[in-house]
C-alpha cells in the first residue's frame, strides 16, 4: 500500500508547518545525535546496496552550483524540537550544507531563543538563513500569518536577515475559481510589496494541487492564474520539484478528459528569474498513488535532478542565483536523508 493512500500528505504538510521547530543542547543531544546518525534502511525501489554518493559521481563539473546547497527544516523537525537547533546546525555543517530555510522559529522542549541568537547560531556553523515559510491566512485573527500578522512576519524575517519570505499554503483562501485565484493573487502582490520595501522577496510553495483546474472555466490551469495575476517583480516562486510533477500526473488531463500536458522545468525556463528558490524532495514513481510517486530520499527516487539543475543552472550563467533546498516530508530517519541528499546532489557531474 502506498504511503500516501490513507492520508492526504499535502494537507498534512500544509497543518502541520507551524510552530514545530525547537532547540535544545548539551552532552545528552550530542548523544542522541551520534546514535541517530546510523544508515536508515533503503526506501522501497532504491537501490539497497549503493549510497547516494556514489551515483551520477565521476569526472566533469558538478552540477549544483557552489554554495547553493541547502534543506528545508521541516525535514527535521523531530530532531530539532527534541535536540535542538545547535546540534542540528552542526550536523548540517559537516554534511556540506551552505544554507538553511526555516518553517518555525519556536525551541519545543529546549527554551527559548532569540531570533538575534538563532541567527548568529546559523552564521556560526556556516549556514546562510536563505528563507522562510509562514502561513498565508487563519481563521484567527491572531494567527501568526502573512494575512493576520505582516508586519511581525517580516519584523521577525528582517530580524533573521531572510532575503525571500513566503508561504507553503495553496492559493485556496477563497476558493478554485479564476476569481478566487486573483483575489489571493492582490494580496500576493500586497505581502510582495511589502517585503520588497524591506530588500526581501515574497513567494510561493507550491503541492500538487495548484496545477488543478479552475472549477468556474475547466479549461484554466490555476497554477497559470497565479502567474499572470501577480506581479513578477513583486511575487516570485519556490518550485516544489516533487509536488509540480506529482501535479504533472494528476492533471495532465482536463476534466473532460482532454489532455492538457504540462513539464515543470519549462515553467521555469521560461520565467528563471521567478523562481530563486527550489525544494529537492525525490520519489519513485507509483501510477498505483493517487500523487503519481512514493516519496524517498533524494537520489533514491526517479526524478532526474542531474537533467533539472543543469538546465536552470545553464541559464545566463546563473545569473539568477537560484537556491535548492533538499526536502523530505517524513523521513525515515531525518539526519540520514540530510547527509545522503547532500552527497547525491554534490555527486551529480556533467560533461564540461
């Protein structure tokens, strides 16, 4: 049975982002650290006896750009709500990571700290705070949203010294149709406004289901709402490379059975200064899922990172300084997807 048949990851990702990140030290950490760091076993349709690392290795350039390297928190966040954001940060330092994109500030059973101290902790072990997701819009008013709460966000994102701020919830606030879509894009456009006036950039997460059909006109793409209602030098995207093409076989058809194909990638190359921001996460693909893959480690699964970076990273000379964040929604053991993600991507090389 797949492992996304009985709940709907998607929603799941998108409840639970909040407020679940934590930080905790000492000698009792570093222990825990140590023993968690032992080789998961291999994701259903990997190969059981190659670590990442050497694949796609040998001679030639490699294809992440230097210094670009860097993962969503998200993935971790059991270790750092349990250990805490200095163990974590050192871990991610010694796999070779340069940057570090957050979902939460808060320490879970550590204590607090400061958004000052965080920052500096990041600096400390060479981890460049690149990003941040926050929730669009609640049903609270005293929700810590972009919605409810813009100015505390980016006083806290300015405090951090995030040069992009966004959010990993749909464009749904206020429904599926093309005038739903451009009432949410006005308020992307607002946020990105208001995060420029700060030297940030605004943007967007996307899953799977922005690349559905406006139910008023079956015929629009929403995806293609967002993009022409907002303005692109005001509200950018992080692609999702996993969701966008787990939204490629979901929607590659019309409601009315029409096909509608779609590649992610030109969607980027299209418009490569939209999209400074990447998620990494890999799977295997399942036509037998209802989203088209099983999410594994990256470099386990079937999506062609070699192919993908290389072709954004070929433009212009990477002039556009694109950022990829490896991702995994629920790993098996979080630091071991961290350290075998780092070594598949600095593994991939092209012919020069």
């Amino acid at each position: 049975m797949s492992r996304f048949s009985q709940t709907d990851p998607e929603l799941t990702h998108r409840l639970t982002r909040r407020g679940m990140l934590g930080v905790a030290a000492g000698t009792t950490a570093a222990a825990l650290l140590g023993a968690s760091a032992a080789p998961a076993t291999a994701a259903p349709g990997a190969e059981a006896t190659t670590d990442p690392a050497s694949r796609g290795a040998g001679r030639g350039r490699p294809v992440l750009p230097p210094g670009r390297l860097g993962i969503q928190l998200y993935s971790l966040r059991d270790k750092v709500s349990t250990l805490g954001f200095a163990p974590v940060f050192a871990e991610l330092e010694k796999y070779g990571y340069d940057e570090v994109e957050f979902a939460g500030y808060t320490q879970g059973s550590a204590g607090p700290i400061t958004l000052a101290q965080l920052k500096r902790l990041a600096r400390n072990h060479g981890l460049n705070p690149i990003g941040s997701h926050v929730g669009y819009y609640s049903n609270d008013p005293n929700a810590y949203t972009f919605a409810q709460n813009l100015t505390k966000v980016l006083d806290d994102a300015q405090a951090l010294g995030l040069k992009h701020i966004g959010t990993a919830s749909g464009p749904f606030r206020y429904g599926s149709t093309v005038d739903a879509w451009k009432r949410a894009a006005e308020e992307f456009n607002t946020y990105g406004a208001a995060a420029r006036a700060r030297g940030m950039k605004f943007y967007q997460h996307n899953h799977s289901e922005e690349f559905s059909f406006a139910t008023d006109n079956p015929k629009v793409r929403l995806y293609d709402v967002l993009l022409a209602e907002t303005d692109p030098d005001l509200v950018y995207l992080e692609m999702d490379i996993f969701w966008a093409y787990s939204g490629q076989f979901r929607f590659s058809k019309r409601p009315d059975g029409s096909a509608a194909p779609f590649e992610p990638l030109d969607y980027v190359l299209k418009q490569p200064h939209r999209y400074p921001l990447f998620h990494v996460k890999d799977g295997v693909s399942d036509p037998t899922n209802q989203y088209g893959y099983d999410m594994v480690d990256v470099g386990d699964g079937d999506i062609d990172y070699k192919r993908f970076i290389s072709a954004v990273t070929r433009l212009r000379g990477q002039r556009f300084a694109h950022h990829w964040q490896a991702e995994h929604d629920n790993p098996t053991d979080s630091l071991t997807f961290a350290r075998r993600s780092s070594a598949h991507l600095h593994s991939l090389r092209e012919k020069c």
